[in-house]
C-alpha cells in the first residue's frame, strides 16, 4: 500500500504546484461558526470536500475534488508540521495542528486541522482558531521556518526541534500540545457561539483540577516525611546516648522508625503514576479533552452537512456522515472509558490513603508513648522535647494533607457522577 504523500499532481494552470503561485498577504475572512471538511485517500488526494471549502479557497466547483491535499499549501508553514501530520496519521492517530493555507488567488486562512484516520484514507475537519495561544503559535513557526531555512533542516530534524520548543512550553510531547491546543482553540470558538460545555468535557474539568491536587499534595506528603525521617534519626541519636535503664525510649525510638520507614514506602502506591513517551505520547485527561473536542466537532461537521447543499459529483452526503459519526461515537467511548479509569483510580486512591491514615495512627501513637516515657524519667532528655514538639506538627500537617487527598478523591466521584446524571448525557 502506498502511504506516501501525493506529490506529482498536475493540472490545469490554476492548480500549479503552490510555491510557483503568486501570494497577496492578505487574510481570506471566514465565519467562526464554519467548519471545513475533506477526506483523501491515503496519499492526501481529496476524495470529498465542503462548500465551505470550495468557497473559502476559492476554487470552482469539482475543481478541489483529485487534487492532492497539497494544493491549498502556505509556504508560511513549516515543513515539521506536515512531518508531524503523516507521521501521528501513518502512526493511526488523530492529529491536530495549526495550519496556514493558500487560496487559489493567493490569499490565506488560518484554521486549526484535525485529521483523523479512517477507512482508505484521512479525514479532516477544521475550524477557526482564535485563542491567545494561537498568536503563540504562529511566532513559534515564524522561527521554525527561519530555522528550516538557515540551518537546512529535513522535515524530521525540523519537527524534532519543533519538540523540543514544546518541550520548553511545557509540553512534553506532540500529543499533549495537540490536545491543550484543541482544547483551547475548541472552548474559544464555543463561548464565542455562545453553547453549553459538554458534560463528559465538565468531568475531565473536575478530572484534572483534582489530579493536580492529589500531584501537589502528594509531592508535600513526601516533602514532609523526608524531613520526618530526619527527626526520628535525631530521636534514635538522642535515645541511645540515655543510660542503660532507659531502654523504653531506645526501644520507641527504632519502633517508631521502622514504623516510619514502611509508611514510606506505602507512600508510592498513592502516587499518581501515569508515563507517557514519544511524540504521541499522552496522559490520560488530555487525551479525553482532545477526544472530547473532536467528537463535538464531527458532531458540528455533520449538523453543517446537513445545512449544505452538496456540489461534489459522485460523492455520497451519506458516506461522509457515516464516516463522521463512525469517528464522534469512536472518540466519545475512548473518553467515557478513559474519564471511567479516573474514577476508579480515585476510589483506589482513598483506598490507599485510608489505610496509609491508618498507618500513621499507630506511628501517632508511638510518639504518645514516647511523650509518656519522657514524663517518666526523671532526668532530663537533651533534644528530645523539641523533637517530639516537631512530630506533632508532622502529624498535624500530615493529617492535612491526607484529608487533601480524600477530598479530591471524593470531588472526581462526585463531579462525575453530577456531571453525567445531572445533564442530558450524549452517550
Ligand atoms: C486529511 C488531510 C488533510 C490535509 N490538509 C491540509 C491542508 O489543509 N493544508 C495543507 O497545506 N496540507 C494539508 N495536508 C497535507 C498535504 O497532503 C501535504 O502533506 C502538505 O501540504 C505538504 O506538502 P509538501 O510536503 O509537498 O510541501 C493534508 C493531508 C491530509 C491527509
């Protein structure tokens, strides 16, 4: 099977490869509310395409339709970021991207592209981005281009340092940039038009805000028992410079310190541990959001579909329905599963907290003795007040946090099953 990409089209003077075409600096205005289609075969050849399409690239009617995808290249965008498009769809992977197209005249339109692989070939819906980052965006190409120039980067070198700027952004790969910027360009353009935020896209909210509570909570829990274990080390040095009658406290000092150790150890198995690599590398929440995003917008695409009068000859209004409504029901039982697996590895997180509480309990407790012990003697024990003055502000501070913990457990479930049962659910 061929997957390259379609490179020797040759047409009519109108359809001259890009780069030999004149370019008017001058942007070809669209409505936010209009969303672009195609589908290619598996080499970007059109196979089907939009009014919206047709009209805003400004070919006459059934020209697009054979055309390599192509066709409608801005030399404005770098080489990485159809490196980037092939290699996420060759890969079978949804990919999302910030695309500069030409028109046939030689003006230009933004969109933000999400194609998507299917049967025989590649779909592609697109809207107008909007957002802040957008403006981001287009200067990080700027210097792309600049780059591919000066340094004469293949594509793949191009995209690979294109990453790495990613990376810099706080992105540590393709897929989570894709998604955060799908995401953001996608809740632009709604309040724009003014609709209501989808449910499951209200679960991953409450998803996520939490996840980053169990992340910063957990990260001080482990910051706080770090300290912790210094003290107790104190505590073992003090206990064991007391006299020979004074065993109780040597004996609560080690007792109190394996406690510690194993508590630590537990510690690991609250930890939110999710690993993603590569380039379409991607967490869990991110994923839902892009999935999310793009199933409203086939849903979108398929509403517009049915407002348009189609002028493709020979291309069925029905297959392209299907298509869309093949993908939208595929992506929204990807993000339902994946915001179910959040709940369940909340439930398991207050299993694990629960019991870690537990566990602290009898290490509390161990440090009471050790108060009662201290009362006991009737020397004075160098150090060991203040020590045990330290332990229970761990303690108090610990109980927080584990509270912390509980509480953003208990939020996810919560938000969730609102979130699902309280609106009139999609699925
Ligand atoms: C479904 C699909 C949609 C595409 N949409 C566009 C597009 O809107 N603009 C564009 O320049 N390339 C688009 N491409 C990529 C083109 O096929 C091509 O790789 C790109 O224009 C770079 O061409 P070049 O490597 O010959 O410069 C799309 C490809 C596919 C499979």
């Amino acid at each position: 099977m061929n997957m390259e990409p379609a490179g020797s089209f040759v047409a009519d003077e109108d359809l001259v490869p890009p780069r030999f075409r004149p370019r008017i600096n001058e942007e070809e205005a669209y409505g936010i509310e209009e969303l672009f289609f195609s589908r290619t075969d598996e080499r970007g050849v059109i196979q089907s395409y939009n009014d919206t399409f047709e009209r805003i690239a400004g070919f006459n009617p059934g020209e697009l339709l054979g055309a390599p995808h192509k066709l409608v290249r801005h030399s404005d965008v770098p080489k990485a970021v159809f490196w980037l498009l092939w290699n996420g769809l060759k890969s079978g992977v949804p990919v999302g991207a910030y695309v500069k197209n030409r028109t046939k005249s030689g003006k230009y339109y933004w969109v933000y592209a999400v194609a998507s692989p299917i049967t025989g070939g590649f779909l592609s819906v697109r809207m107008k981005p909007s957002s802040d980052l957008f403006a981001q965006v287009q200067q990080l190409y700027d210097a792309a281009l600049q780059d591919e120039a000066d340094l004469n980067l293949s594509p793949e070198d191009s995209a690979h340092r294109l990453l790495e700027k990613l990376q810099g952004l706080g992105f540590p790969s393709y897929a989570m940039f894709q998604a955060h910027a799908f995401y953001t360009e996608f809740e632009a353009r709604r309040e724009v038009l003014d609709r209501p935020k989808d449910s499951v896209v209200a679960c991953v909210d409450v998803i996520t805000s939490n996840t980053e509570v169990f992340q910063r909570e957990l990260a001080m829990l482990a910051r706080k028992f770090d300290q912790a274990v210094l003290l107790i080390t104190n505590m073992e040095i003090v206990a064991n410079k007391q006299q020979a009658g004074q065993s109780v406290l040597r004996e609560i000092a080690r007792n109190y310190s394996l406690k510690m150790r194993g508590i630590e150890a537990h510690l690991e198995t609250v930890r939110v541990a999710e690993t993603y690599e590569g380039i379409w590398g991607v967490s869990r929440d991110q994923n839902s959001y892009f999935l999310l995003c793009a199933a409203q917008l086939m849903e979108d695409m398929n509403a517009q579909f049915e407002d348009q009068a189609r002028q493709v000859e020979g291309v069925s209004k029905e297959q392209d329905t299907g298509f869309l409504h093949g993908l939208l029901n595929d992506y929204k039982a990807q993000s339902v599963s994946a915001v179910m697996q959040s709940v369940e590895a909340a439930l398991a997180i207050k299993t694990n907290t629960e019991f870690l509480r537990q566990l602290i309990l009898t290490l509390s407790n161990i440090r009471i003795a050790c108060r009662v012990e201290m009362a006991r003697l009737t020397d004075t024990v160098g150090g060991l007040g203040e020590i045990l003055t330290s332990l229970d502000t761990f303690h108090s501070e610990v109980d927080a946090h584990l509270s912390n913990i509980l509480g953003a457990a208990d939020e996810i479930v919560k938000g969730v099953d609102q979130s699902m049962n309280g609106s009139e659910a999609v699925f």
